[in-house]
C-alpha cells in the first residue's frame, strides 16, 4: 500500500460518534478542510463504504475497525480513537497495513477520578437506595449503615494515571489510601502499597479497579476475590467490563456481604440509546449503574479531541508516530527545506542499503534519518536535501524495495 504526497484539501479525513469540535478546530487550523463529520456510529455496511476513500479515521468507542473494515479502507494511513481504549480497533491489522493507531491515554484521567470519589461518598451514605426511596414516596430518614468516607481505607487496585489521580483526591477528603498493582509504583502522599490483591481487598472499605483489559485481568474479581472483601464493603468499577464477574458481585450484594457498588463498564454494553441495557445488578438497592460515562465531561471530551487530532496532524504533516499505541514510536522534528518521506517496511535486511542506494543513484544527499524497528515490522523516515519531483522514478523505486509496506511523501 503506498500514497504519493497529498495537498492538505486532498486528505479526506472521516471523523465519527460525535468527536469533540476541538479535533475539527485543531484540522483546520492546520490546513485541512476535507472533513466529514457524523454525530453517531455507523452500520458496518455504511462505514465500509465511507472508509473506503478516507485517509485519517477518527473514532470513540462504539465503532469498531476489525480487519474486514480496515482491510476495505484502501487510502486509510491512520487512525485516531477519541477516547482512551483501543480494543475496538484490530491493531494487528492496522500494523500489517502501515497504519498507526492514536488514543488519548491521560486527557480524561481527572474526570474518571472524579465520579469515582462521589460514588464512594455516595455508597457511604447509602444515598442510591435512599433517592430511589424518595422517587417511590418513602421517606428513608436514618443515619443506620450511613458512614462518612473520613478515616475509612480506600483501596485501589491499579496506580496509574487514573488510580493515581484519585489517590490524591481521596486523601484530601480524609480517606486513608491503599493501593496494588503489578508493577511497583512511587506511592503519591500518603498512600501505602500492598503486598497483594488480597491483602488489599481484606483491609479496604471501598475497592475501586483501575486496571486495563488485558488476558492477565479478566475476569480478575470474582466470587473468590469478593468473598476476600471485608463484610459491609463497598466496590466501584471504572475501568473495564471484563474485569469483573457481574453475576458474582450480584449474588455478593443480594447476600449482604457487599453493602453497595458502582459500575460504570459492563462486559456486554447496548450500540445505541435504543437498545435495552440487560445487567444481573439492575434492581438491587444501593448500586450506582451508570452508562459508561468515567470520562463523559465536556472539559474531557474536549482535551481528548485536541490531543488525538494534534497526534493525527503531526503524523499527517511530518510522519511524527510518538503516541501510536500500535506502531514504532519516532519523534521527529518540522521538516525544513528539501523532502521527507517515509518508508514502512517488514524488518528483513537491506531494506536502508536499497534505500541508500536509491537517494545516491538519483544524486540526493540525505540530511536525515530517523529509524525504529519493533521485531517483524521497520519505520524510517528520511530528509533529503532537494525536492523529488514525481517523473524521476524515486517514488516507484522505494515501492519496489521488497518487503514495502507503504511510502508516503510528506507535503
């Protein structure tokens, strides 16, 4: 798969599910204006067809690029999702195709911490069964099993950015903080490592998971882990659906050994408002179900639709991949005088000898070279110091070297 340079009018860039108007201001403001937007998802029959001719892809969660979608794409070079997960895009396929995938890992990180603090307090207070007392007449006036979050351990499984976060935050309420992760992490304030999982889920007061999904934390809470838990505990998930065994933390909460419980991911969730939301915790008092919202603010859908698209442009504009969750990561600087291009290939030897070889033939001197392989697969890009013009063969030579991927010029 190759591209020649292309005027910035020319790359059609497909923006999908509503992105924030900050990814469509950062586009045109960098000489961009072939854009097409849609407030929601597309049928998959739809998107193959609009995928077909785009270049730049933009997405949140609810679309999915599997292989026959990004196999139909025939001008895609990347893709960005607007959002911090990226398991709704087959990333294997888009490395086969020399198409580098972006996310915006840490712009929403303040807002998921957020909601979580307020649902502690609210499990504390018991506050879900109360309101939904109060919608249905009753009048629940009582301080039994209503705690302040003061003093009382909360336990967070996962420190990174997100974890992390609401470890401050916590702890400027009151809260004592503990936390676990697979890798040992420099604990903020005065938050404590745990040993273990276990030791953490025995000494807690409110759990909250902050992990990815991974093989390793699937279905990692179970009726085990919960029963670990103390009695009266209360556990919050704003992470991944799959981490946690919804029929398990159901049976954990209608027994009473969970006193409360907030889920914002679920293992299967609806495409569309239209569709009914089917979940085990429907109906149990004193759980917080929510739509998968941790990171449903304006302020960070905003800083995610600036961080992706300025990810998107800058690979656009200088073939810069820093960020790519798929791909060799190369920051590289503005491209001054002469011509960049960039050359995506299977790693196999002599692929920069032909490369050379090809700039010395045509009489080019290169002034630059920036090249990372990851194992199977090579990403260079290269600075010559004249322009090369579409006639002299260069582009055709570079799309022969065996082993290409793609070629692009960069404008």
């Amino acid at each position: 798969m190759s591209n020649l340079s292309l005027a910035k009018d020319k790359i059609r860039i497909l923006l999908l599910e509503g992105v924030h108007e900050n990814a469509v201001r950062v586009f045109e403001n960098a000489g961009y204006s072939n854009i097409e937007f849609h407030k929601k998802a597309l049928d998959e029959d739809v998107l193959k067809e609009k995928i077909k001719d785009a270049h730049i892809v933009g997405i949140r969660s609810r679309t999915q690029l599997t292989e026959e979608v990004i196999n139909s794409a025939e001008k895609l070079f990347s893709v960005g999702c607007f959002c911090i997960g990226t398991n709704q895009v087959s990333l294997r396929t888009a490395l086969t195709k020399g198409v580098p995938v972006f996310n915006a890992p840490y712009s929403n990180t303040r807002s998921v911490a957020e909601l979580v603090l307020g649902e502690a307090i609210m499990l504390m207070r018991g506050i879900p069964a109360k309101s939904e007392s109060c919608h249905a007449g009753g009048w629940m006036k009582s301080a039994t099993g209503s705690y302040e979050v003061r003093g009382k351990t909360l336990g967070i499984i996962g420190y990174g950015h997100i974890g992390s976060q609401l470890s401050i935050l916590a702890e400027a309420v009151g809260l004592k903080v503990v936390y676990f992760d697979v890798v040992n992490k420099l604990p903020l304030g005065n938050a404590t490592p745990c040993e273990s999982m276990d030791q953490l889920l025995q000494m807690s007061d409110i759990v909250s998971l902050h992990v990815p999904d991974t093989a390793e934390t699937r279905n990692m809470i179970g009726a085990r882990e919960l029963g670990e838990m103390k009695a009266g505990a209360h556990f919050i998930n704003a992470a991944r659906g799959q981490v946690v065994e919804i029929p398990a933390l159901a049976d954990a909460l209608k027994d009473g050994h969970i006193a409360g419980a907030a889920i914002d991911v679920f293992p299967v969730e609806p495409k569309g408002a239209d569709d009914e939301f089917v979940s085990e915790l429907r109906g149990i008092p004193n759980v917080i179900l929510t739509p998968h919202i941790g990171g449903s603010t304006q302020e960070a859908q905003a800083n995610i639709g600036t961080e992706v698209a300025e990810k998107l442009v800058k690979y656009s504009d200088d073939g810069s991949t820093f960020g790519a969750v798929n791909f060799m990561e190369v920051s590289l600087p503005v491209k001054g005088a002469g011509t960049r291009f960039m050359h995506i290939h299977e790693n196999k030897p002599g692929v920069m000898a032909h490369i050379s070889e090809i700039m010395v033939e045509h009489g080019f001197n290169i002034l630059g070279q920036f090249l990372q392989t990851d194992g199977e697969y090579g990403y260079v890009v290269v600075d010559v110091d004249a322009d090369i013009e579409k006639g002299q063969g260069v582009r055709q030579a570079l799309r022969d070297i065996p082993g290409t991927i793609r070629v692009r010029f960069l404008r």
